[in-house]
C-alpha cells in the first residue's frame, strides 16, 4: 500500500510518468471521462484552515469519479479524545484513503501505521508536499523544451526567502533535490533548517546552501519563492518574526537580480507588504495563481499513483 506523506515517496524513476500524467490531466480536463477511483469513498481531514487546498482535493477526488467526504477534525470524536488508531481503523472500515491537513506530522505517520488505506500529507508542520510537487509541474511547463518535463528542472536555481525552517522550505529541501534542482535557502540566522529536515536530506543525498545576504542569493536564481512568516500555531510570535523576517521581504530590486526570465513564487495566501511587495505579485514573471492551478492536476496525478498497482 502506497503513502505520499514526503515528497521522496514518489521514486526517483517514477517521476517523468507522474509528471506527464499531471501535463495530461491538465491539458484534457473536461475532454474525458476520468475513473481511476471510480466507486471508492475519500475522506479529506482538516485540523486546520484551508482553501486551495480543500477545494482542489474535492474537486480532484470528484474528477476522478470517487465521492469527496469533508472531515472536520473539530466535528470528530477526535477533538475530544479519542485516539488516532481508533480513529484511522474505523475509517479505514468505511474509505478508501484519506487526505489529512494537520499540525503534528507524526499524526499522519501514525495514521499510516496503525490504519490500512493510503494517506496523503494535504500539509502538516513539516512538511507541504503537494504543493511543492505543483510547484514544480508550473516550472516544468514554463521551461519545458521538446516534452521532457523533469529534465527541464535539472540543474535550475530556486532561492527560498524568509522562515527557512518553516514546512514549504522543508518541502522544496526535498523536492528541490529530488527533482535535481540547486536548493538556496536565505533568510536571518535563528531561521535556518532543523535537524530533522537536515538529516533527510542528507539521507536520500542531497545539500542546499544557507546565506544571511538577500542580494547574493538572488544572482543567477531561476525562481524567487517566499511564503508566510507567521504560520498557524505562531500567532504568539508575530511581532518579533516580522521585525527579524522584514530584510528578506521579495522587492522589484530583489527580483531584478535573478535571471533576466526568473520568476516569483508564493503557495499563497499572499500578504503584500510583508513577505513580498505588491509590485511583485503584480508583475508579469509572478506565476502564483499557475502554482494554485496546477494543485488539481498534480495532486489528482498523485491519487492515481496511489492506486496505480
């Protein structure tokens, strides 16, 4: 039984049909009758806010002829003390796999051990891999020459601005590597990768770099990404994040120094002012709401992974 609970999940050789298939979903979205979940039950379990998130698994797991189940946690015996094993072998007596948005990641780890259908990571603390994966389908379109998408990829320098230990930073360390891209993280020193995310990368092979300095970084950058300084469950910390995050805030002059046809990233929601400029979500080389697109074809590419024999 397959999981997607870290972007190293998918392997390696698998990688160029995964993509593919996504390319395809997208390109004949509406054209074709999709059944590779055709009778089967999701359910998709929220432990914290979502948009993107929650309509495109629903509409993906729709798509692709399944009935979509919308599980609040707060609305679950879960919220009140029931445990995650009780939890994850009920369901799995009634659905057949589950996408859970969580804080804990060891939440999703023990809902794939103790029950028996797959589980999908839709986001925890740690990690985001979904929408790394979509993130990287967005870049592979807009570089892609002659059909090959991940080779496309290759070689390509993403920098990561702000809260460098945050989930999508932890994502991109992965996926960046696994896709064979050049990882640069930058950020104020305190912020840099944990341990743990550190020791994965190293396992499955792969480095990144770390600088203090926003301009150096940016030379040579096929991609400027950032995402929120204040995540859910940070709220307390605010003031003291935004005074040591502000020098790394995404600028037109920051931008400027990439690659003459880089572009800017943000999984969203976007806070102008703060992480990055209005300028910059405005400006053409912003490919933001192509990142929120692609989450559908992705993901629904994912599904049909999972089930795939």
């Amino acid at each position: 039984m397959k999981h997607f609970l870290q972007e190293t999940d998918i392997p390696r050789d698998e990688l160029d049909e995964l993509f593919s298939h996504a390319a395809r979903l997208k390109q004949q979205r509406g054209r074709f009758g999709a059944d590779a979940l055709r009778g089967q039950s999701w359910g998709l379990m929220f432990f914290k806010k979502s948009t993107r998130t929650r309509v495109s698994f629903h509409v993906g797991v729709a798509e692709l002829g399944a009935t979509p189940i919308t599980l609040n946690a707060d609305d679950l015996q879960i919220s009140r003390g029931e445990t995650v094993a009780d939890t994850a072998r009920v369901l799995s007596r009634y659905l057949h796999g589950l996408v859970i948005r969580c804080y804990e990641h060891k939440l999703l780890e023990d809902f794939a051990h103790t029950g028996t259908i797959p589980i999908v990571n839709a986001l925890s603390d740690f990690l985001h891999p979904c929408q790394i994966y979509a993130d990287a389908l967005t870049l592979a379109e807009r570089w892609n020459e002659g059909g090959d998408l991940m080779g496309a990829l290759a070689g390509r320098k993403i920098v990561f601005y702000g809260d460098t230990a945050c989930n999508v930073a932890n994502s991109w360390l992965l996926g960046g590597n696994h896709f064979g891209m050049e990882v640069v993280l930058c950020g104020p020193a305190g912020f840099e990768p944990g341990d743990e995310i550190k020791s994965l990368v190293k396992k499955s092979g792969g480095h990144f770099t770390f600088t203090t300095d926003p301009k150096a970084a940016a030379k040579g950058a096929d991609v400027l990404y950032t995402d929120v300084w204040v995540s859910m469950g940070k709220e307390a910390e605010e003031t003291g994040r935004l005074q040591k995050l502000k020098p790394y805030a995404v600028t037109r002059e920051l931008l400027d120094l990439a690659k003459p046809d880089a572009c800017f990233m943000h999984c969203l929601p976007a806070h102008p002012g703060l992480v990055v400029t209005q300028e910059v979500l405005d400006d053409p080389r912003s490919i933001i709401f192509d990142q929120a697109e692609n989450r559908l074809h992705m993901q629904k590419a994912i599904l049909e992974w999972i089930v795939r024999k």
